[in-house]
C-alpha cells in the first residue's frame, strides 16, 4: 500500500466518489433486476425462453440490426 497522505480536499472528493459510484452501482442493480423480470414475464407470455430474449437484446445493443427468432415451425422470424 501507498504511504501517500491525502489532504482533506482529497479525502472529501474520494469519498463523493464513492458514495457517487455506490448509488449508481446501486441503480444499476435495481434496473438489471427489473430488465430481468419483464424478460421472464414477456417470455413465459410469449413462450419463448429468457435467454433467447436476453441474447437479442444482447445483440441488438452490440449493434446487430438483424434479429432472428425461432419461428413455430422451425423457420426463422426476423425483427
């Protein structure tokens, strides 16, 4: 560990961040949470499985336009 003294200005603008980052950490808990019970609840009314929904989603965000979903007769369905 570091033997480097912080001066009280220091100490005052690490501790915001870190009350700044627990409280969007905490956010972000809360949102994933809420993000993972609609997936379930969407799924399960559209019998798809969650994590065909989730790895969409996934896809989507990395920048995939082309979704494709298994249809009910094996066909491909895209969105």
């Amino acid at each position: 560990m570091s033997d480097r003294v912080f001066s009280a200005e220091e100490k005052a603008k690490l501790t915001q961040l870190i009350n700044e980052g627990i409280t969007v950490m905490q956010e972000v808990d809360d949102l994933n949470e809420g993000l993972s019970d609609t997936v379930k609840a969407i799924a399960e009314e559209m019998q798809i499985k969650p994590t065909v929904l989730k790895k969409a989603m996934r896809t989507a965000y990395d920048g995939d336009s082309h979704l494709a979903f298994p249809g009910d007769h094996g066909d491909v369905v895209r969105v």
